[in-house]
C-alpha cells in the first residue's frame, strides 16, 4: 500500500488515488519537501503525494496513451493544513450554595 505523506491527508493507492513518488533531484525533493510542511522530516525513496496536492496545470495535457503524468517541473501547492490545537471555552460561573439551601431540580 502506497499512502501520502502530506499532514492530514489519508490518501492512498488502494483507495484509487494516483501516487507520485518524491523526485530523486535534490532540488526538486527539496521544493516538494519544504511545500509539504512537516517539520524534521525527511522524505525517502518510498515517500509519496497523492494527485490531490497538485493543479491542474502541473499535469500533461492529453496523452495518448490517457496515462496521467506530471510535468518535469511539477511541484505541489494544494494542502489543506488545518491548526491542531484545541481551543477550550473558558469554563462556566458556579454558584456556591450555602448550607442549608436547596438547588431546584431541572
């Protein structure tokens, strides 16, 4: 099973999603690596994108064989990084009930 490497996408091939694998040239591993945002992270010979992190102008137009390849050039730009921190409501006012006193059922 290939699966996409980029943050919050769980994309795969056996899901139907076509897979590109990282280049081999350093410079161009290195765009797609700094476009994929992760921090000390490094991509291997098995890393890949799913087709969903690239635009419609990064791919061939019309092949003849209707295989879907990407331009030499290609470098992804769709991610959809969401923040992860978790904002909590501040928490509610409490009365204190003095003794003796009934609090009303609800």
């Amino acid at each position: 099973m290939t699966g996409c490497v980029a943050i919050n996408c769980s994309n795969s091939s056996e899901k139907g999603f076509l897979m590109k694998r990282f280049p081999r040239d350093p410079d161009r591993r290195r765009q797609w690596t700094i476009k994929t945002r992760w921090d000390n992270w490094t991509p291997t010979n098995n890393s890949y994108l799913c087709e969903n992190h690239f635009a419609a102008d990064m791919w061939e137009k019309n092949r003849e064989d209707g295989s879907r390849k990407l331009k030499s050039n290609a470098v992804p730009t769709i991610f959809f990084i969401f923040n992860t921190e978790k904002t909590r409501k501040p928490p509610t006012q409490r009365k204190l009930l003095t003794q003796g006193e009934i609090k009303p059922l609800s």
